[in-house]
C-alpha cells in the first residue's frame, strides 16, 4: 500500500474513533467511550510508529455540563 493511501486509511479510521467516542462521551456511556478512546490512542500509535501524519483535534469540554452538574447541587 502506498503512503499516501495508508495515511488517508489510518486518517480516515481517526475521524471514525474520534466521533465515535465523542458520541459515547455525549451518551455518558463510559465503558463504550474506553473502547473508542483505546481505538482512538492505537490508531495515533500506529501512525506514529509509522511516520504518518494525521490531524488531531483538540480536546473539546462541553461546559454546559459543569454548569448543569452545580446548579443541580
């Protein structure tokens, strides 16, 4: 496989982990969310094991929870 089309692949599966877990994350279901972000930490391994750059985003933190979570209290 050419470099380019197993960058694009390794990419490609990222974006998939990533909303993935995002999804999970948003669903508050925390065993599915371990699974993706170990899906997620492998591809970036692999990646970089290999050479390849693949785009990361940045950590996105949803604050409307943590104003939510202390008006609750």
């Amino acid at each position: 496989m050419h470099v380019d089309a197993l960058e694009t692949e390794i990419q490609d599966q990222v974006d998939v982990a990533r909303a993935a877990l995002l999804q999970a994350r948003a669903e508050h279901d925390d065993y599915l969310a371990d699974i993706h972000q170990s899906q997620l930490d492998a591809l970036l391994r692999t990646a970089d094991d290999h050479g390849l750059r693949v785009q990361t985003a940045p950590e996105v933190i949803d604050l409307t929870v943590v104003v939510r979570e202390r008006s609750a209290s």
